[in-house]
C-alpha cells in the first residue's frame, strides 16, 4: 500500500506540473517531467462484478457483493502476476489509436500495393534436395536457372537447361525480377565465403531450414493438388511486402519516437501460415526464420544426408531421425538425430525491432497460398493472404528439371524409366556440343530388353516434367 501511495503521490505531481501535492515548488534546475506517455501498462484488480441486461436486472458474479470481493474467476498465464493470485497484469499498450499495418507491394513499382491487377510475386523458388540445388523460375513459371554447389562450398549460376549462356553468366541476366537476382547473387557471395571452411554452405543452411520449417505447414489445404508442381518439386513463393507500426499520435516524445517494438512474423504453430523466411529492407545477407526451432530442430537432408544416404544405413537414420541429440552434417559420416543449422547466414532471433511509423520493406519465402501473421503484442495479430492470381498461372507454368547422367540412351529414341502417373509430358535436354542445346521426347522404358539399330550414346542432361498443353511428342 505505500508503494501504491507513493507511485500515486509521483503521478499527481507530474500531473501538477512538477508542484508536489504538499504545495512546494520544484528545484530552478530540475525538468519538469511531461504527464504524456506514448505506452502504457498496468496492473487491475477486480473488486466486484455484476451483469446486467437492457431491462436493468442484474446478478452479482463470482461471490461479490458490498461487502464481499469477487473470488473464484480465472486468469489467463499473461494476465497472471507471480505470488499475486488476486491482481492481473495489464500488458503494454499505446495509448494513441495504433495498428500493424501489414501488406503485400507490387513486386516491380516500389511503394505500391498489391491488389488483383497489381502481384507482389517476384518468382518461384524450388528446392532440389537430390543434388543441393536451388532452382529459380521467373513470375510467370518459365525456368530462370539454378544455383548448383560445387564440392569445395562454392555455388555456381547455371542457366535454364536449353538456355544459351556463357560460364560465370550474373543472375541478373536470367531473372526477370531485381529481388530475386539480389537473393541469387547474396547466395554466390556466401559460397565464396563459404570456400574452403569446415562449416555447412549457406546453400545448404537455407535447403535444410525450408525442409524443417515445412514440416509445420499444411501444403495442401488452401492450394489444392490441381498443380502438378506442387506434387513434383514443391515450389516456393517469393513474394514482396511490408510492415509499419502505425501510431496516429498527435503528440511527439522520446519514448514514442525511439522505443521499438518486438514483431513475430509467422507461427509455427498455425498449419495455415505458410512463412518459411524473410529479409528484411532488400539485405540479402540474411535471412531470418520464423523461429529458432526451425534451425535447431533441422535434419539431414541433401546428397547424401538423410533419407538419401546409403540404402543400409536408412534403417538406423529412421529410428532416430526424431532424437533430438544434436548430430553432425559437416562430417563425412553424419550422426543421426537433430542437425541444427548454426549458419551466420540464418537469423534464429525469431523476432525483428520496429519503431512507431517506422517503414520495413520485406521480401518473404511463402508456400503457395497461405497466410502470414505479424505478431506484435502491443496491437492485434494481423493476418495477410495470398491471392489465387498472383499464383496460379506461374505454377501451371512450371516446368521442374532433374540432372542425370551419363546415361546410355538411344539417338533414335530416348528411352528411361519415368513416373507415368504425374500428368504431363517428359523431355530430355541435353547439350549437343558446346554451344548447341537438344531435346527429345522421352519413351518409358519397360522391362522388355530391346537393342536399337544404331550404338547407344552416353549423354548428361535434365529430365523436364513439362505441363500438358506445352508437352512435345
């Protein structure tokens, strides 16, 4: 009760003007204090409680009376306050009207909102965890390139298969879109860094951290399985975006000014959220995830990591892949169990720091049609979807590819084992010599043994899963 007294007896003197209640003037040299504050917070009691209807009846609840406090209700854990069963804690709020102001932006005119004419879609994304590849496609589905490691860390730009192109070619020649150019070049800088050190590539912490953070999020149930992609290579989205705090105070002090404001963007607890990653004001160096268990909680996965090790070591990776005992992914023989990813690369702070009327340009990794919430705590969750036309042509569109080789094949016709029940139609491309690209309808191999008429040629080329209105053949 005196320290109660006395914060009162604080708050009357600012409200004063800085004259205590006792009527003494303030010190010549001391600052007035100013009684505004952009943020408050609090702590509430509750002494009785009574429902009442529109005629003007009531009913006392929890016991409460006169005479008698309210007993017996229950608090939620935030609300809760330690060895203080009867007081409840009133979390930070500003005391001006405040919103997050959360939105998709046109992924090519700065500064201007998404809507149905305008798509904040910069490409698609897809992982190829068979060779640690990173697969780029432009808006509109058509292939771009991909990002392929080489053995001493470093990553290397490789055009679409049937592309002509030169070696060391920039991404920004193929890709349609500046922001993924950006995000392709941040990638082959950090393989240069990566060169030559015993730590995992930065390739290789973002394949891994999409992996885990997938495993929360439910692919199917807003986009459907009519996209052959999404049953094939599961493509991500790259979509733009923004976030401001916006505080309609007409007032200015410091604490409104400089104070920043923790914010969670994604939730791993919601299967609809569909947030994998973000970067944050066009820095590609970094990447931040949508919680620190997507890293630690990461497994193997990869050439030879996972289920893509050795056939007779899967039987002892399946029984620990849920151990949660850290193993290793940089050694040549990886342990089984949790692989945490600890690249510089990967952000695990789970959170980013946002000031009042502050403007933060994202662009952010998004499976296909879900949603994003941005949780501030100090103002509602806000929740943005993901329009169906910004999307689904571009996945129609998609072709994926898989390198194979050097394999025996006939000139006359190409003949390989394919997946026949994916509709759609495959092709074989490959380099004919240096410069020069082919490609050639693809037959299903039987199991019949059958010789053609002219010798077999050994060729190293992509597999191409075309859609159906653009099949060859």
């Amino acid at each position: 009760m005196d320290v109660l007294s006395c914060g009162l007896n604080e708050l009357l003197t600012q409200l004063r003007g800085g004259v205590p209640a006792d009527g003494t003037s303030t010190a010549p040299n001391q600052v007035t204090p100013t009684p505004f504050f952009a943020i408050r917070a609090g702590f509430l009691r509750l002494v009785r409680l009574r429902l009442v209807d529109g005629f003007g009846q009531f009913l006392d609840l929890c016991g409460s009376d006169a005479t008698r406090p309210a007993q017996g209700y229950l608090v939620s854990d935030p609300m809760s306050v330690p060895d203080q069963p009867g007081l409840l804690a009133l979390p930070p709020r500003f005391s001006a009207p405040t919103r997050a102001w959360f939105r998709y932006m046109s992924a090519v005119q700065p500064g201007v909102m998404a809507d149905y004419e305008t798509s904040p879609l910069c490409g698609f994304l897809m992982p190829n965890h068979l060779d640690g590849s990173l697969e780029f496609f432009n808006a509109d589905g058509s292939g771009a390139g991909e990002l392929h490691p080489n053995q001493d860390g470093q990553v290397q730009w490789l055009a679409a298969p049937g592309v002509p192109s030169t070696a060391g070619q920039d991404p920004g020649a193929a890709l349609a879109n500046s922001y993924t150019a950006q995000l392709a070049r941040s990638l082959i800088d950090w393989g240069v860094a990566d060169a030559g050190q015993s730590r995992e590539p930065a390739l290789a912490a973002l394949l891994r951290t999409i992996d885990s953070t997938l495993w929360t999020v439910d692919p199917f149930c807003h986009a459907g399985d009519e996209h052959r992609a999404l049953l094939v290579g599961h493509p991500i989205c790259v979509m733009r975006g923004l976030l401001l705090l916006d505080v309609n105070d007409p007032v200015t002090t410091a604490d409104g000014t400089l104070a920043s404001v923790p914010v969670r963007l994604g939730n791993l607890t919601q299967w609809q959220d569909g947030l994998l990653g973000y970067f944050v004001d066009d820095d590609y160096t970094r990447l931040y995830v949508v919680d620190a268990a997507s890293a630690g909680m990461a497994r193997g996965v990869g050439p030879g990591l996972g289920f893509l090790q050795q056939i007779n070591l899967l039987p002892t990776h399946y029984a620990t892949f849920a151990d949660d005992v850290a193993g290793n992914v940089s050694s040549a023989t990886p342990t089984p169990g949790a692989m945490p990813v600890t690249h510089s690369y990967i952000d695990t702070s789970g959170v980013l720091c946002i000031r009042p009327n502050q403007t933060i340009n994202l662009t952010v990794l998004v499976e296909p049609l879900t949603t994003i919430h941005a949780t501030l705590g100090r103002v509602p969750r806000k929740e943005i979807g993901m329009r169906r036309a910004w999307v689904t042509k571009g996945l129609a569109a998609i072709a994926p590819t898989f390198r194979f080789g050097p394999v025996l094949v006939d000139p006359e016709q190409i003949r390989m084992p394919l997946a026949t029940d994916v509709a759609g139609g495959w092709v074989w491309d490959y380099r004919a010599d240096a410069v020069a690209w082919k490609e050639g309808a693809v037959t299903n191999a039987t199991d019949d043994a059958l010789l053609g008429g002219d010798p077999p040629e050994a060729s190293e080329g992509w597999l191409k899963l075309l859609p159906r209105t653009t099949t060859t053949g």
